[in-house]
C-alpha cells in the first residue's frame, strides 16, 4: 500500500488530460504493472496495452523491475515490427504523466514506507513531547508594573448602580450602561470615591439633593453594591450610601460599613507636576472584568473635555492606556503607584477606547471630596461677576483676557474695584479686562473659570486687570486683590 504521507501535487488534480487516470494508479499501483512513461501515454490515449503473451510472459518469481524491463522491450518490438505510427503525446500531456511519474516513484517498492513505519513504531511519548521550557526572567520594568497592580489592586473597587438592573453581569455587552464603573478607596473610613455619571441613575431616583452627610442611625437610601478585594483574595459585596456629588467635577463620594481591615486607602499623588511622556497605569473594572491592568503613558496636560453628564471639565490629563465603559471612576496612577487622576472620559466613536482617554486631576479631586464629605455639596469660589462672550468683546475691541460684563452689587468684586461694561456719553464703554489671576494667564473668557477651580472659597488673591481698553489714551494696568466668596445664588 501507498504511504498515508503521499499527497497529490494540486496542479496535477486539476490536469484534464491525467486526473482521469491517476485515482485508478493510486488504487492499484501495486497490482498493476510498473508505472512507465509509455503507460502514462497508453492512458492518456485511451489504448490500452495489453501485456505480451507466448515467450515474452512474465515467468514467476521475477521482480518487478526486471519484469518492467522486459515487459518494455517486448512493446518496443511490437510496436517496430508492425511498424505503426505512435500517437503523439502533446507537451501538456507528457509534462503531466512525468510529474505523476515522479509522484509515485516513492511508492514502488513498499519496503521504503514499512520502514518508516517500523521507524515510527519505536518513537515514545517523550521523543515526540516538546521540550519545556522555564520562563524568561522578568525585567525591571516588567517587575514594577506588577508590584504597583498587586500593592494597589485592593484600593481598587467596582461599583454598581443598583438601579440597572443585570448591570453586575460580568460579561461583554454592546450596550452596557455605564452603571458599572470604578472607585478606589478615599479612607479608613469606609469613603469611595467614584464618578458621577456611573450613579447618574441612582442620584436622578433621589427625591432632594444631599445636605450634608449621612447622619448616624438615620434611613439612608443604598445607591450602589461595592465590592472590593479581601486580604484572603475573595471578594465581599457592601451596600453603598450616598455622601455627596458634584455633577460639574463628574466626582461623587459613598460609603461602605467595611471593617478598616478590610480597607486600603489609595495613596495620593499631585497632578500640578506631571509632564507629557511619565508612564501610568489604570485599574478598572471594564465590561465587568475586574481588577483589569492596563499602561500608557500622559499623552497631554491642561486638556477641557466635556463629562458624560454634560458638565466641562478643564485641566484634565490625557492619556493612551486603555480606558473602556467600566473603567470611569478607577484610579490612574503613577509608576510608584501614587493616585494623580480619576478616569472619567474616553474620546471614541465606537464606545470603546481609541487611544484617547482623560482624567480628572488628583488636584481636581483633592479640593473637591472635602467639600463632599462635610457638606455634601461643593461651594465653589467666586468672583460674582459675569463675563462677556468672545463675539461681545471683540466688538468693544477687546481680543485677549475676559472682559468683565456685570459686577454683582456688595461683591468682594465690586469691594475690590472691578468696573463692569457700563454706558457713557461716548458710547458704550468696556468693562475692566481680567489678564490674569495671580501669575496664571487668562487669555479667553473660559480660561478665568478654570483658573478659580484651584482655590477655595477664602482664598486671597490678585487680579491683574487692564481698564479703558480702546480708549484713545490706552488701557491702564490695574492689580486688584481680592477674596474668594462663595457663589451667589
């Protein structure tokens, strides 16, 4: 029989002159007689041959090469004697029977494939197992990242909005809602910090807005499940109350009954210091597969991005590790595992990360989880005053800075001397036109905002201000200091 290794060449199968015949070779090349050239063309001419009689049989026990040979010699003769044309074997026909020919040349004689299979026979499980190889060692790099995963996975926590329904199913789902997200925990107490739109559903189900925070023993509404990993590595599932939110951050705080052995607080780093290439990392709890690594590096500082709630958000932290619905609310740390962001936003078409993500600042987050845990709410500083537009200003000839519109009355604005955009005999006149707060510029009127998000309600500080901007005596440049006040209502 023929070798299970023998395969037909594919451009012989599909020959039209020699396919024909081949199975018929295949089956009984060992029966038939040896497999010739001048068979090949006897096939492919459809005459066949039949074998000599009288002298020239076959006598027993011959082999089969010499009976090939003689069995040849005597077609020669017959075909001399009679001499009768042969047919002529195209180019195309002969190019096909010799590549048959070579095909089966293997096959002749069995005893090439007994052996291999004699050969085959005396193999054992461990000459055909592969070898094992140990593991490379792990390089430095390699080692950091997984120390800053494992000394920070149990900070980490996946929060679900009790609201949605199936939300907690740990599979992949098109149309996830973003109820399943991330926190990371803030302190012994049982505080997490998360976002605001992963409870958007929960908070919109509230009847009134928080005042402060949870009183002792008093009915407080369950808003989320919390689960974080335990010290034995199994995870336990608490009940998350509410403390506060602040729907312009994107941030919200909750708490857990957790015993503080069961609670490792994240370290915090500073957002005010990075720079464009430091390497971080996210942990978050994406399409519910918990505790997900990935690393990038800060791809951009300072960026405005506009939050799933609608709320613009500025000196946020760009980043290409993999952010995906479920990560929103996870920490984004630094190399030595330090918080410095709160992912929040993904820039994406698809729903899923494109290589653009954002964090909010830690700094960001550091001024504003206070204010929730004492109060509930934030109490943003103020200068009580309104703005005028780009378009507004431009027409008063303003073209940098944020013209001043209106100054509320018994503001510390209107105590400090800051002059609004007022009528005179001349004309309109241009309010006072603020360059910058402190050392920080302002060049447009967007850019005052997020120069206020870092400070507090009594801070001090100094506006640089520049008064009679298109006058024809020029503008005067004032520094007017002041005090932050809360916003009026």
């Amino acid at each position: 029989m023929f070798s299970s290794r023998f395969t037909m060449d594919t451009s012989l199968q599909h020959e039209p002159h020699c396919r024909q015949f081949l199975p018929h070779l295949l089956r009984h090349g060992r029966q038939s007689r040896p497999f010739t050239c001048l068979n090949v063309r006897s096939q492919c001419q459809r005459t066949p041959r039949v074998p000599p009689k009288g002298n020239h049989r076959i006598q027993a026990g011959q082999s089969d090469v010499a009976a090939s040979h003689m069995w040849q010699q005597t077609e020669a003769s017959q075909s001399s004697s009679a001499d009768i044309p042969s047919p002529r074997l195209s180019r195309r026909d002969l190019a096909a029977a010799l590549a048959a020919s070579a095909l089966l040349l293997p096959c002749a004689s069995a005893t090439p494939c007994r052996a291999a299979t004699a050969e085959a026979a005396k193999l054992t499980l461990a000459d055909v197992t592969p070898e094992i190889v140990p593991p490379a060692p792990l390089s430095a790099r390699e080692q950091a990242v997984i120390d800053v995963f494992e000394q920070s996975t149990r900070s980490v926590v996946n929060v679900f909005d009790v609201t949605l329904q199936g939300s907690a199913r740990p599979v992949p789902q098109e149309d996830q809602p973003e109820g399943n997200g991330t926190g990371f925990v803030w302190d012994g107490d049982g505080n997490i910090v998360t976002n605001f739109h992963v409870l958007a559903s929960a908070l919109a189900a509230i009847p009134r807005r928080p005042g402060g925070p949870p009183r002792p023993g008093g009915p407080q509404p369950v808003v989320a499940k919390v689960t974080l990993l335990g010290e034995d590595g199994y995870n336990m599932t608490y009940d998350a109350v509410l403390v506060g939110a602040d729907r312009a951050k994107d941030l919200a705080v909750l708490r857990i009954a957790a015993p503080k052995e069961a609670l490792r607080p994240a370290r915090l780093g500073q957002s005010g210091q990075l720079r464009v290439g430091q390497q971080v990392l996210a942990i978050g709890n994406p399409f519910g597969f918990d505790h997900t690594l990935t690393t990038g590096v800060i791809s951009g500082l300072g960026r405005q991005i506009q939050s799933q709630v609608g709320s613009s958000i500025g000196g946020a932290i760009q980043t290409d590790a993999a952010i995906n619905p479920g990560n929103s609310g996870g920490p984004l740390l630094d190399s030595a595992g330090r918080v410095i962001g709160v992912n929040t936003a993904i820039f994406t078409a698809s729903g899923t990360s494109a290589g653009v993500g954002f964090a909010i600042g830690i700094d960001t987050v550091r001024r504003v989880v206070p204010q929730l845990l004492q109060f509930g709410k934030v109490t943003r500083p103020a200068l009580n005053i309104q703005v005028a537009n780009e378009a507004v200003a431009r027409q008063l000839k303003v073209t940098r800075g944020a013209m001043v519109q209106a100054v509320a009355p018994n503001s510390a604005a209107a105590k400090a001397g800051l002059l609004p955009t007022r009528r005179a005999l001349s004309g309109i006149v241009a309010g006072d036109v603020i360059t910058t707060v402190d050392a920080r510029p302002v060049s447009k009127p967007g850019d005052l905002a997020l120069a206020l998000d870092d400070y507090s309600v009594g801070d001090k500080i100094v506006l640089t201000v520049q008064r009679g901007v298109g006058d024809s005596q020029g503008p005067q440049e004032l520094q007017l200091p002041l005090e932050l006040e809360p916003e009026m209502s």
